[in-house]
C-alpha cells in the first residue's frame, strides 16, 4: 500500500475511533465488491498506536478499540441461550421482559468470550432500556443529526411534511405526537428509538441479514430522569424542530452562557459543602448543611430561570412553542435544553405498542456534542467502560430465526399491512 494511501487511511480510521471509541477494520477496509485485503488490514493494524488502541481479532474479523473508553463484548450463539431465558422469564411474570447483563467480564474478549460471558449473566428488572443497530460501526444518533443539511434544514422539513400531509397531523396534541408521526415515516427527526424490551433490540441489530455485525446498546436510567409524554420539559426538546438553524444556534449560545454562569455561582457552595462535610460526624448536622446547601443552589437557580426566560429572544421562542398546547406559561431551562432526555410516549400507536417503544429525545447540541452526551447514557461496567454488545454477521439469521420462533418478526414489529404483507411474501416466497 502506498504511504500516503496508508496515512490517510489512519487518519480516517483514528476520526472514526475519536468519536465512536471502536471500529471494525474489516467494514472499514471493504470495497465495493464485498472483498477486503488482508495485506492492507495487516500493514494498518501494524500502524495503529498500540498504546492508545487495541485490536483484537474475532469471528475471522479485526476491530480496533480505545481500552480506556469501550469494553467489545462479542456475541453469537449464546445470544440464543439469552432470548430463552428472557422468555422464560417472560413465562413467569406480567410485565415486559427486561434482562439486564451484568458484572461484564474486563479482560479483552476472545474467540471464547462467549462462554465466559454466559456465566455472568444476571436476570434484574428495573429500568433498563435497550436499542438495536444493524451495524455496530453507526453512530448513536438521531436520524436529524445524521447529516449537516438535516439539521440545517430541520424546521423547513418540519412544517413542509405538516403542510403537505395535514391529514396525518390532525391528532397531535403536542409537539412530541408530531415528530412521533414523522419518526413513523421515516422523516428524519430529534428521536432516538430504544425500547423496554431486550428482544425488539435483539431484532433490530439482527435484521439486517449482511456482512455486517450489528450491536445492542444498553442504558440504564434512573426513573426520575424518564419523563412522561407531557413534560414541559420534552415539549421544548421536541419544539426545537420548528425553530430556524439560526434560532437554534442563538438560543444554544444563551443556553450555554447560562449553564457556565450556574457553575460558576454554584461552585463556591458545592466546594464549601464539601469541607464542611469532613468534619461532621453528625448524620442528622449532615442532612441539615445539606438541606442549606440545596435551598441556596435552587434559589440561585430561580433567579437565573427568571432572568433568562425574561428576554425578548427567549418570550419569543416560548410563545411559539406554547401555541400547539395552548400552554403560554412554558420556562424554558437551559441546564436542561443542552441535554437529551429519555421519555415514555402515550401507547397510542400500534408500531410503538408491538416494540415497546420509547424515545431519547435529542438536545440542543451539535452534531459531536450529541454523540458524546448519549454514550454518557450507555451501561458501563465496574471499571466505567461503555458495553459493547457485539452481534457477529455471522450469527443474524440464525438469531432472527431464534426470535421468529416465538413470534419477533417484521410482521409483529410492524403490524402495518404492507410490512405484513412483505413478510408474507418472503416467507412464502422461499
């Protein structure tokens, strides 16, 4: 391979590393025939700094992985020992499936890893939510962050599909409802997918029958920070949609001057707590300086709310997100508009129904921002590595054929009738 060839290759390769912490050099290398040479993935393992990346081989595959941020874990076909138990526990009880992988073994994965990895598994209910990738090299982002001129062209995208197919819109009640319908077809929006139930997950990372590996992605929240469908708070995160590119930009700008001031006048009690803290013995003295110190931050707190949601930029924004509801008492929270939020949307839909669906809906960030405050979000192990749940190309159809067993197929994830209708065609078809 050529030097230059080879430079620019690395380069590639390490953006692609400093934002998704992983790669697959197989993918990376593939051409468009399918084929990869093992010449040029050995001469750019080779190359890779070995003190900052790992690589490590699998499945016939090659990945290459920052050990300081993402720990692979690579599975095949004790994912079907997995779909068993989580129907097994699904047998036994009332509510969704949720089956949670625990205590993840730190030591790199190999060819084996599987087994080891079998022997760890926990079976725990709490609030766990799962999405599926078809291609473990993705990015975690919504689809409106995926390309520059989605975003930038988001509210136009927004009104246009609302102008053009009213009929569809004549039920939404919130701006959430609204970019759920668009989300339904395949509009890009600020909505990230993820679902309550390990084996939609599992379907959608295996759905893709290629030459591609697919990933589970596991979070786990807290439930105080899963919102309800009628949050003030989601209500503006989905109304971003509707503002101009330079709207956003403007009110990021006020939002992030804001989240620095609030740091800046908080620190001094946080830093004061904390001294005065180490000399207090006393739970109940404890809970009292602690109590003090929160009254003063939350008062802090409303002083700046009331001040920024008081300018002319901001009451304009707000009057404008408030009409669809009617609500014109909407106050906005910059520490809250800079972050995405998971949030559980009204079971009014058929496809959300049959996935178990929920949202992470997309703060007001960038591109890159976005990207790192949702891998903020993944489960981490003991040692705070990212998991990830790598499903090998290798092993998708026979896992899609696990799953279609006890009835997780297009057909019962898209209940509509022409996803019916071409699950129907394929079944008999072969």
């Amino acid at each position: 391979m050529e030097a230059q060839k080879l430079t620019e290759l690395i380069e590639a390769m390490e953006l692609i590393l400093k934002c998704n912490d992983y790669i697959c050099l197989d993918d990376f290398l593939m051409d468009r025939k399918g084929k990869v040479s093992n010449k040029n993935k050995q001469l750019l393992v080779d190359q890779i700094n070995l003190n900052k990346y790992h690589v490590v081989h699998c499945f016939g595959k090659a990945y290459a992985y920052d050990p300081t941020e993402v720990l692979p874990v690579f599975m095949g076909k004790r994912l079907h020992k997995i779909i068993k138990e989580v129907i097994d526990i699904n047998e036994s009880r009332t509510s969704e499936p949720n089956v949670l992988e625990r205590d993840i073994a730190t030591e790199v994965p190999d060819d084996h890893a599987e087994e080891a990895f079998e022997k760890q598994i926990k079976r725990v209910t709490l609030n766990y939510y799962y999405r599926g990738q078809v291609d473990s090299n993705f990015y975690l982002l919504p689809s409106i962050f995926r390309t520059e001129q989605y975003l930038v062209n988001e509210d136009k995208m927004h009104y246009e599909l609302q102008i053009k197919c009213p009929q569809d819109f004549e039920k939404a009640t919130s701006h959430l409802d609204i970019l759920t319908t668009m989300q339904h077809y395949s509009m890009p929006t600020r909505l990230l997918d993820v679902t309550t139930n390990l084996l939609v997950a599992i379907f959608f990372a295996a759905d893709s029958i290629n030459d591609r590996d697919g990933e589970i992605i596991i979070f786990n929240q807290k439930p105080e920070d899963v919102l309800y469908y009628d949050n003030d708070t989601i209500e503006i995160a989905c109304a971003m949609a509707k503002l101009t590119f330079s709207e956003k930009l403007h009110l990021k700008h006020l939002a992030e001057h804001f989240v620095r001031d609030y740091e800046q006048k908080v620190e001094p009690i946080q830093v004061q707590l904390h001294e005065e803290l180490k000399a207090i013995a006393s739970d109940d003295l404890r809970t009292k300086y602690i109590e003090q110190a929160d009254t003063a931050i939350h008062h802090i707190h409303l002083e700046m709310l009331e001040t920024f949601n008081a300018q002319y930029e901001v009451k304009q924004i707000t009057k404008r997100i408030g009409r669809l509801t009617m609500n014109q008492g909407l106050q906005m929270d910059p520490l809250q508009l800079v972050k995405p939020h998971f949030v559980k949307p009204l079971q009014n839909n058929h496809r959300i129904i049959r996935q178990s669906g929920a949202f992470i809906v997309g703060g007001l960030q960038n591109r890159e921002d976005c990207i790192a405050s949702l891998n903020q979000l993944r489960l981490r192990n003991a040692d705070g590595l990212k998991v990830k749940l790598i499903i090998p190309s290798a092993y998708k159809k026979s896992i899609k054929q696990a799953l279609n067993i006890v009835g997780i197929n297009e057909s019962t994830i898209y209940p509509e009738i022409d996803r019916v209708a071409m699950y129907l065609k394929g079944l008999y078809r072969s």
